[in-house]
C-alpha cells in the first residue's frame, strides 16, 4: 500500500493524468458535436432506421478506437517508467533497502499504473457509450464484455511495459512498446485484409503478431461486443465489415492467451528484477 | 546530538518510536549486524570487489576507505543485497542480505538520496518511516525529531525540488535513522555538505556509536573517518589493502620539508631528529623524535644550506597511511602490468 500511494502521487505529479483529462474533456466534447451533427444530418437524409443505426454503430466505434488508442499510449506512458525510471533517478536504492520485497514493489508500481488506466479506458468507454446512447439511442451488444477486454488490454501494456523497463531505460521502453503496439495493429489490419482476400498464409501472420502481442486482438474482440446487432449484420452481408473492428466475437483461446501472456510477462518482470544489480 | 541549535527539549514530550524486532531478536542472538565472507563482484570481466571479508560487531563504527572506483559503493551495495555478488556471502543480524526481513533495523544513506521533487521533505520521512516499520503514537512529533535532529527544522513542509544538495543529503541522513536502525551505513554522507555540516554529521556518528549502533561509513574523507570511525577498511582496485583499528597508527608526529634540493648530507641531518619516511631530492617526510623538535630540524637544515620552502606538520597520520599504501598497490600493479607486457 505504501508504494501504491507513492505511485499515485509520483503519476499525479507528472501531469500525465491532468494532461489527459483535459484532452480527454475536450475529446468527448468534440465526440459529442461530431456525433450529433452527422447524427442530425444522416437522419434528415433517410427515413431507414437500420441506415440510421449502421451510422451510429460507425461513429461509435470510431470514437472508441481513439479512446483505445489514447488509453493505449497513456499506458504505456506510465508503465515504460515502472522500474527504468526509478534506477535513473537513484530512488530506488533507499527504497529496496528496506525491509520490502522487490516483486511486492513491482507489483504495488505496476498495479497502481495499471489500475489508473484502467479507470481512464472505462470512464472514457463509458462517456463515449453515453454520448452515443444519448443522442442516437445506440445501444451496443455487449458493454460490460468490451470494457474488460480493453482492461486487459491495459493489462497486456503495463506488464509488457513493466517488465522491459526492468532492463531497458525508460525511452527504450517507451519506444519498443510503441512499436509492439503499432505491429499488433499492423497485424490486425493483415488479418482483416486477409480474410477479405481468403488468403490464409495472410490470415496466419497477423495470428502470429497477435501472440507475440495481443494488444490489436484485444481491441477487435471488444469492438465486436462495442458494435450493434444492425451493423454486425451489415457486415455480414457485406463480408467485410469495418476494417479496425471485429464482426466475429473474440474466441476463448485468444482472451486466456492475452491472460497467459499478462501472468507471463509478470513472473517475466519479477525474475528479471530479482536478477538485477541496482 | 542535534545539528540545530534550537533547544532538543522541545520534543521530549513525543512519544518514543519503535519498530519491529530485528532478525536478530529471533532468529540468531549472537550474529553480529554485518558480517561478509568472501564477497566477489566483475562487471563484465573488470573486477570491482575481489574477496571482502568485513564484520562489524554492535556499537562499533568502521570507514571504508579507497579512490574513486576502489569497489566501496559495489562492497556497499552487495552489503544490502542490492547487488548480487559472484561469490561469497554476505549477511545482516545473521540473516542473508538479499532477504528482505534482513534489512529489518537498517539505515541506509546511498551516494546520491534521490527522492521524488514533487514530495515535501516530511512526506519522504513519512514514506521511509512506514518502510521501515515505525510506529509510533504521534508521527508529527517524530518526524519532527528526525528533521531537527539534521537540522532541517521547519524545513519539512518544503518540496524536496526546492532542497539544495546539502540538505538533500540532510534528509537522507533523517530517513537513515528513522526507527533507531542497529546498523547505519553511510555511504559518502558529507558529500554535499559544508564544514559545518560535516562536523555535524560527525557528532551523529558519534552519538550512534555511544547509543551502541554499528556503523559502516564510506567517505573519501579521511579526517572525516579518522575522526570517528574505530577501524579503517582501506580498499583499492577491488582488494582490500589493509583492516586495522585506528588506535594502531601512527602518533602523527611526521612532517613534510619541502625544499629547493637534498643531498644525502642533509637527508643524514633529518635522520639525527627523527624517522626518514619517504623522500626524494626535494621532499622528505620525517616522524619525529620529539614533536617539539621541529624548529631544532629547521634550524640545523639552514645551517647545512637547505633552501627550505615549506615545513608542514602531518596531522592526519590516516593520510599517509593511505597514500603509502595506494600508492604502492599502484606501484605493484604497475609492475605487475609492465612484467606481463614484457613477456
């Protein structure tokens, strides 16, 4: 508890919270705009309320695929200082020389990290879910489904975050999650072309990708359940779908890899800072 | 001892702090708060700390001398478990260092007390004092003690980014002794300080030993150490040089007598008032047979035509000491280096 009220305090103080809630106020506010204006124009347009709904499923998602994709960087923002920043710093040497357990230290850091972006990820998801309930009547298949995918998500970030930063200063950290994150999303967008195309070799890269990071996997697994029956069913018919989400729900195997691979990256992270000199 | 000049009665109505039992209490009574055997570190093959044997018994105060790179912070650290050593053991109250209930009474000052700026100087305090497990009835009045007792009384409030290096280490020194550790290792705690804050520091170390706390103090500092410290662990290039009680050196009665030339002439002169320590064609260092002796010596020298420039009496005795024995591990290694590159 000790160091999780020091890693709230040390995260408050880097602004990177009050950064974020500004921008994150003035993102939801624009959301709203946005989403009324094109809401109010789409229904002026057509009196087909199927048409009306697969626009409000788009909107919706596009707004929550920035959500994700802020989240995801305000994770790795916090989680890439975990260990690296406090070696730098030589705070961690008065600290460790306490009677405390390295593994309970990692634990408190990276939990208290994990738990604000946690916050951060489910008050925005739901602040855009109401805007888009609120004016278009939106009503997604699944909320509470998709926010704990995008909670592991986090998860999946911060342990991969914590876990490299107990060897690699907080820069390199920061930059080789960045780049994990942008293959994941790489791999995802393969894995859609290629099940547009049917060309499975395609389709087995971006599965490779998303075991070696499951971040993108996780995002389209919770836009499945973000979407509506309306849109899931237009894109059925089309056989495509949007290209930055999922029209099939997440399989089993796929959410416990992601929860395998946060336990892994753990143990991973404890063993690594048990092992190290400081 | 306080470092501030403001009454210490003040606080005496506080209650006391206390903290968890050590190690020692359960575990093993008659294992000394440090003891290491053996201890080994390389960092990709250059050695830092090669075969450290050390134990410091209770009440006893020891200075871990050497140059810069000499392996003390390494030695340091692998004494806390913060650093994993190649070989050897190293334990605290009788308990392997890498556990964590080892460091259970343990106050560590690290080279360099970094601390988060955003933080008061009373919240870093506060955050030590549950690491470390105090408790205590009336934290204010705790903390209180601990700021003025390294004299940043009324200083709490302020944010650590504000503190200038000095009473950084100030507040290091605080978070060391919070919780009245049974061993305290400072490593350079006068660093960033001024002389009158090294003299006070030095009444600390003072005041530990008294308490009856053991104490590892690595300074640079050689009066520092001479002034406080009951033995003197000198290490050089990883090795230890030499471990012995600081009542055993020399009285200090040398001098340096710095001139324009000598000839063996005049270096038979100095030997009719004292001991010639080392010398060249300039210099000699001379322990002297009567330390009143020194303007006889002067005097004879004029009158054999040595040009003198200087005659320094050699307080710290711990000096030459440790620049004989640098020096010479030096000359040895050199010699060593030029016999291997001979081959």
């Amino acid at each position: 508890m000790i160091i999780m009220r020091l890693s709230l305090r040390e995260a408050i103080s880097r602004r990177v919270l009050a950064a974020s809630t500004v921008f994150s106020v003035g993102f939801v506010g624009l959301f709203w705009l946005a989403y009324s204006l094109a809401f109010s124009s789409v229904a002026e347009s057509t009196s087909d309320p199927s048409e009306s709904a697969v626009v409000a499923g788009i909107l919706t998602i596009m707004g929550l695929y920035t959500v994700q994709f802020l989240a995801s960087f305000l994770t790795i923002l916090l989680a890439s200082g975990t260990v690296a920043s406090e070696i730098d710093s030589g705070r961690i040497l008065s600290i460790m020389a306490r009677p405390l357990p390295r593994w309970s230290w990692l634990a408190q850091r990276a939990g208290t990290f994990g738990g604000m972006a946690m916050v951060y990820v489910l008050l925005m998801t739901g602040a855009v879910l109401l805007v888009a309930a609120g004016i278009g009547g939106y009503q997604p298949l699944n909320p509470l489904r998709g926010m704990a995918l995008l909670a592991l998500q986090v998860a999946v970030l911060v342990a991969l975050g914590a876990g490299l930063s107990t060897r690699f200063s907080t820069v390199a950290t920061g930059v080789i999650v960045v780049a994990l994150y942008g293959l994941a999303w790489l791999g995802g967008i393969v894995e859609f072309v290629a099940g547009a195309l049917g060309n499975q070799t395609l389709e087995r890269v971006g599965i490779v990708v998303s075991l070696l990071i499951p971040s993108d996997a996780l995002w389209r697994g919770a836009s499945y359940y973000f979407q509506n029956p309306v849109l899931l069913m237009a894109a059925e018919m089309d056989d495509v779908g949007l290209p930055f989400a999922s029209s099939v729900p997440p399989s089993g195997p796929q959410v416990a890899w992601a929860v395998v691979y946060v336990l892994i990256c753990g143990t991973l992270a404890v063993r690594s800072l048990n092992k190290r000199d400081l | 001892m306080s470092l501030d000049a403001r009454d210490p009665m003040v606080f005496d109505d506080a209650p006391a702090e206390t903290v968890s039992p050590l190690p020692s209490d359960t575990t093993a009574p008659t294992s000394p708060p440090l003891r290491a055997t053996g201890l080994r570190k390389a960092y990709r093959g250059r050695v830092a700390v090669e075969h450290l044997d050390l134990t410091i018994a209770p009440g006893e105060t020891v200075g871990l001398l050497g140059p810069n790179g000499a392996g003390k912070t390494t030695a340091v650290k692998m004494l806390l478990g913060l650093v994993r050593p190649d070989a050897g053991t190293a334990e605290l109250f009788g308990v392997p260092a890498n556990q964590p209930r080892a460091r259970r009474g343990v106050g560590y000052l690290p080279e360099t007390f970094g601390q988060p700026p955003w933080a008061t100087g009373r919240q870093v305090l506060s955050t030590h004092a549950d690491l470390a497990g105090v408790d205590t009835d009336d934290r204010r009045a705790m903390l209180d003690r601990s700021l003025y007792r390294v004299g940043l009384a009324g200083r709490g409030e302020e944010k650590v980014g504000g503190y200038s290096k000095g009473m950084r280490q100030r507040l290091g020194l605080a978070a060391a002794l919070l919780g009245e550790p049974k061993l305290v290792i400072l490593d350079e705690p006068t660093s960033a300080l001024d002389p009158v804050g090294r003299r006070e520091v030095r009444d600390i170390v003072r005041d530990l030993t008294e308490a009856g706390t053991a104490v590892l103090l690595n300074s640079h500092l050689l009066g520092e150490v001479e002034a406080v410290c009951e033995r003197i662990v000198v290490m050089h290039r990883g090795r230890v040089l030499t471990d012995r009680s600081v009542a055993g050196l020399p009285t200090g009665q040398e001098v340096r007598i710095t001139t324009d030339g000598l000839t063996a002439a005049h270096l038979a002169v100095i030997q009719g008032h004292g001991m010639l320590g080392h010398h060249d064609d300039r210099t000699a260092i001379v322990a002297l047979d009567d330390t009143d002796a020194t303007p006889e010596l002067i005097t004879s020298l004029v009158a054999e035509g040595v040009n003198i420039r200087s005659v320094v009496p050699l307080h710290s005795s711990l000096e030459e000491l440790f620049v004989r024995l640098v020096g010479d591990a030096v000359h040895d290694d050199d010699a060593v280096g030029r016999k291997g590159a001979g081959r």
